[in-house]
C-alpha cells in the first residue's frame, strides 16, 4: 500500500476560546489593507505580521483555524509571559498548550488588540505563526491568486462585488463560514475554506457515500500539535458550489476532530483546500455578510 508524503496540517481549533471579533483600531479612509503574499514549502500563504512594534514575522492565512496561534520560540524571542492552558483541537488529536496575551498584532495597516494566542513549536507551525479567524471577523479577506496578493478591508474599500461570477451565502458556526448547498459526485456535502490546508479534507461519512472512489492508498497527515493521523486517499470528479464545478478534488478521509467539533461528523464534510482553491482567479471571504465570492478564470467550467 502506497504511503504519500505529509500533507500541511488542518489547522486548529481552540476548544476553550470563544470566537469572536478582535478589537480594531481605526483606518483612514481609502486605505485599503493590501498585503503581498508569499508560500511555504507546501504552498500556503503568509503574510508579513508585527507584534507591538516588534517584527515583521511570516504567519500562516488560515481560514480553517479559529484563533491566531504564536510559535514558541517567538513568545520567547519577545519575552511574553505564558497564561493559562487551552485545549487545542488540530486534524489528529486534542492537546494542551499554553497562551500567551497579544496587546496588538498589526497586519499592513490594520491592528488587532487582545488575543489571547496558543503556543505551539515553530517546526510543527511551519511559520512563526497563525492568523485566525479571530483576527479576520467582520471584514473581507479577498485574495488573488493571479497577482499573489491578499486583502483585508471592508467590501466597499476593496471595490464592491464587482468581476466575481459566482456568490455563496454561508451559515455560520463557530466562527467559521460552511457552505451547504455544495454536491460532490451526487452527494450533497458541507464545505469550509481552508486555506491552512493543502489538500482537501473528507469525514467518514463522506468517504462512505463515495466508497467506490476510495483508491487503495493512504496518507500521513501530520497535525500543527506535532500528531500524526493515517487518511484513505480518495479522488472525486466534480465538486459543484453553486454553478461553480471543482474537478478531479483529491481527497484525505480521516477521523479529524474538527469535524466533531463544528458538528460536521454525522453528514458528509469537507474542509476545502488550498489544491484547488488555486484553480480560481481571485476568491474573497465576506465575514460581515457571511457571502463567499468566486472569480472564475476565463476556461472554468459552469453552467
């Protein structure tokens, strides 16, 4: 039986914090928060990030995690005292960490104050850090794969709606935005945009309704809390969204605690990642209104 290389990690889920909008401060009008990207070796995206006036330090973008998450080694490098420990939920277990108390995170011309941030070591985050949904609530999050730029602003300020073809309403649970009007092969499946991840990553129950695309192969999965899990490898024809076709999704099933954990474990799931995410042009991630927008390249296929 095949054994594939280490996919990036789904990124975590802090079981013990709750989810919420970080303290902003003001931005002038007009300016819009534009960041240029660069990739990792398993080609995630990280943006340049200050702590207080310290840095700037590569962070992981990652829509799949719930909080923003410090390496070790740069709590130390900037003296922050550690806090209480919170459970962390990452794709093959549970652990307990330490935090640390971020008075402010400033990402280009935008700041955040007062996240509480779990520790984890630098070699299993693959960067210095994490930015989380709780550094994104209540903005847009728009990035460009064609220019390799993402942006942070309000939907105005980032030029309205226009040049997207495709428009997904989302619910939210968690902080976290799941699409379910998606179908996968005929069946209908749950999907959430994670842009820590990359590739795609299926429950059992998915795996289940598609058992007859399961390929006699597995993969290791290593998880940003240093765990290992075993995944089936899986290859779907067409993920619609909407009248938005994703082929040939290549997919890991794995019992991944966050899926129990956003009550994604009973019906199929999958956490979207960043392998055919770059099949598109440009996508943005409304927070404020729950909406996420496709732009789809000129030769994409839809109805």
């Amino acid at each position: 039986m095949p054994l594939h290389p280490l996919l990036a990690p789904l990124l975590p889920i802090v079981a013990t914090l709750p989810v919420m909008a970080a303290q902003q401060a003001a931005m002038p009008a007009n300016e819009t928060d534009v960041v240029l990207v660069s990739t990792d070796r398993s080609e995630r995206m990280t943006v340049p990030v200050r702590i207080g006036t310290s840095g700037t330090f590569d962070f992981l973008i990652d829509t799949g995690s719930q909080n923003t998450v410090l390496s070790t080694a740069l709590a130390s490098k900037l003296a922050l005292p550690t806090q209480r420990k919170v459970k962390l939920i990452g794709v093959a277990g549970v652990s307990e960490v330490d935090t640390v108390t971020l008075e402010e995170i400033g990402l280009g011309r935008r700041s955040f104050y007062s996240l509480l941030a779990p520790l984890l070591p630098a070699s299993d985050i693959g960067a210095a850090g994490i930015l989380g949904l709780d550094s994104l609530q209540g903005q847009r999050v728009q990035i460009n794969f064609r220019k390799g730029t993402m942006a942070i602003d309000d939907a105005q300020a980032l030029g309205g709606n226009k040049g997207y073809d495709i428009v997904v309403t989302a619910r939210r649970r968690s902080g976290q935005l799941i699409m379910t009007d998606a179908v996968i092969d005929g069946i209908k499946v749950s999907v959430v945009i994670d842009t820590g991840a990359e590739y795609s990553i299926g429950n059992r129950v998915l795996q289940k309704a598609l058992a007859k695309r399961t390929r006699n192969e597995t993969m290791i999965i290593k998880s940003v809390t240093g765990q290992f899990i075993t995944a089936d490898l899986g290859l779907a024809s067409n993920l619609q969204l909407d009248l938005m076709n994703f082929g040939n999704v290549v997919i890991a099933y794995a019992d991944a605690p966050p899926f129990k954990a956003l009550d994604l474990d009973k019906k199929p799931a999958l956490f979207l990642g960043m392998r055919d995410l770059r099949a598109l042009d440009r996508i943005a991630i409304d927070f404020s209104t729950r909406r996420i927008y496709f732009d789809l390249p000129r030769n994409a296929a839809h109805d």
